[in-house]
C-alpha cells in the first residue's frame, strides 16, 4: 500500500478538527451595566427634553446629581467587560448628568444702588413638630421675614406666644391643622393681600420697607409630587409662576419663599425661573445643590426643594441651610438687597 492510499483509509479521528471561530462571550458586567446605564438615560431624556414625566420620573428627577453614582458605576462595568458600546454609551450618560449639575438660571448682580437689605427665613416645621426648633433658630438668625409652611394650630400660637411682639408684631396666616397651616411672620409692616390658591396654606401680602419701598410675599407649599397627584402638584406650582411673572413689572418687588416640593430638576420649577420674574436666591449665592430635604439624610444625599425667590432687583448673598431638629426639612436662610435701578 503506498502512501496516498494510506492517507485515504486513515481513520477519520487521525484528521485535525478545522477550529470554529468562537464568539466572545458578553461578561456578567455588560449585563449589570446595560440596566443601569438604561434607567439613567430614561431620567436624563426627560430633563434633556424639559419635561416631568410620569411616575416615578418626577420623583426621580429631584435627586438627579444622584444618578452620578449609577452612572460611573456602569462605565466601570462596560470597561471591565471590555464592551465598547457600553463605553461610549456610559461617557455620554455620565457627560449629560453633569452638564445638568450646573444652577440653572441667571446669577448676575443687578444694577443701581441699594435701598434695602432683608434677611429671610424659609423652613417648613413638618406638622409643627420643628417649632421649638425653629425659635431658636430665628433668635439666633434674627430674620426680617420668615415664612412657615406646615404651622399647625399649635406652631402659629407657640409662634405668636414665643417670639417676642416687640420684635415680630406682623403676621398674616392660613390657620389650619396639619400640613395645610402656613405662617409668614414679620418685623416689617404687612398689607393683606390675597395669596396663591391652593390645597395647602399659601398666604401673600405686602411688606413695607424703610424708604417706603413696597415688596410682595407670598409663601409657596404646593402639594408633592405623589403618583396620584401629579396633576395638582403642576397645576400649584403654575399658579405660582403665574405670580412670579407678574413680578416682570416696574414697582413690582417680589419675594416668593417655602417648600416649593421641587428643585431645579424638575421642569414645573424652572417655568417660574423662566417667566423672568424670580431667580433662585440660593443658586446667586453659590448654594444651588446644597440639600434641604430630607434632613436625616447627609448632604449630598438629598435634595433642594425649599427656595427663596426673589424678582432680579434683588441681590442675595450668604445663603445657607441649618438642621432646625424634629421636622424634614432644613431651614434657608439668606440676606438680600434691594436695589432701584439708576434713572
């Protein structure tokens, strides 16, 4: 037999194999980073798209700095997996969140001379519960105004009984139990005015200034964004950019000042920055991602939904949020100015 014909006859296991092209296999990784990097880009769509969503998009949306997290995790992940649309994907989410993290809105000092400096106080006592917390806090911040949403029958009499009168001899009020009593208390003048209508107390008026200047307040609590409150939660907050727009208007001073339940994430928020009519006094201050809710929670794990607003004659500076003791909420404090515009 020569050898040809050997080669023919040999078994077929003596042949070599022809080796399959084998495909890489995704990694674990991949697949927990696809989830994350999904979730984020839906939030980020929406804020990309100026709009609030359905639920949970809106509650999502109040702690979107947060999505940071989520976000370096799945590039990590898509890196580890060595996934490139995973990559590309997650630099680009990550790009996008940060991008949102600046203050929104405009920061300029407005011109002409000051008038009149105002030091307000903003903090939400959940039910009551944080009032003695709050007195404290007021005799040791001394506010002009200060604005009280969730003052309880039993908060608006501690409040009128423990702070001095010689100090504080003007108020006006929506008396009410529970989440729905709201109290603006004041060592400035106050005219009555009909405030913002709404679910909760949402008391207005006008306070007058040394020189005679006048100036409108008005509290903000409209009611949170809960799943089957949507509705009222937008229809609130346009009610109060409804009033931030009327302060585009000469003579027209306005502050705006409370638990407004939203942060600049969400877009029923930055409608009434967008009126022209308010800016964010915390944000002119270089405190527009400091937390105020919830108060058990480290900074930055939180969010800024309690705002003081105020029309662009104002300048403000020193804002900054204390922990008050038994309520959610951190009190805002910040000083402002006012200034008149050179004739």
């Amino acid at each position: 037999m020569d050898s040809a014909t050997a080669a023919r006859t040999a078994p077929q296991e003596d042949w070599p194999e022809p080796q399959a092209k084998r495909r890489p296999r995704q990694r674990p990784s991949a697949w927990l980073a696809a989830p994350l990097l999904a979730g984020v880009t839906t939030i980020l769509g929406f804020r990309i798209a100026d709009s609030d969503g359905f639920t949970p998009v809106p509650q999502l949306l109040a702690f979107l700095p947060l999505l940071l997290a989520p976000a370096i995790a799945a590039l990590l992940l898509a890196a580890l997996a060595r996934w490139r649309v995973g990559l590309v994907w997650g630099v680009v989410v990550l790009g996008g969140v940060a991008w949102f993290l600046e203050p929104y809105g405009k920061t300029d000092d407005p011109e002409g001379p000051a008038v009149a400096d105002i030091r307000v106080m903003a903090s939400n006592v959940e039910f009551g519960r944080g009032t003695q917390g709050l007195i404290k806090a007021v005799r040791k911040e001394k506010p002009d105004l200060l604005f009280v949403p969730e003052c309880d029958y039993t908060c608006s009499d501690t409040l009128r009984d423990e702070l001095p009168r010689s100090d504080y001899p003007y108020r006006t009020a929506s008396e009410a139990g529970g989440a729905e009593g709201s109290v603006i208390v004041s060592k400035l003048p106050l005219k009555k005015a009909s405030g913002v209508a709404g679910t909760l107390g949402m008391p207005g008026a006008v306070a007058e200034l040394k020189g005679g200047h006048q100036i409108r307040v008005q509290l903000a609590h409209p009611m949170p964004p809960l799943p089957k409150q949507l509705g009222t939660w937008r229809s609130e907050l346009a009610e109060l950019r409804d009033y931030a727009a009327e302060g585009k208007g000469e003579d027209r001073s306005t502050i705006i000042a409370g638990d407004f339940n939203a942060s600049q994430d969400h877009a029923a928020f930055r409608d009434i920055l967008d009126t022209g009519g308010v800016r964010d006094a915390a944000a002119l201050s270089g405190s527009a991602r400091t937390t105020s809710w919830p108060a058990d929670l480290m900074s930055p794990l939180g969010t800024q939904i309690d705002h003081v607003l105020a029309t662009p004659d104002f300048s403000a500076r020193g804002a900054h949020f204390l922990d008050i003791g038994d309520t959610d909420h951190r009190a805002l404090v910040v000083d402002l100015t006012l200034h008149r515009p050179k004739r």
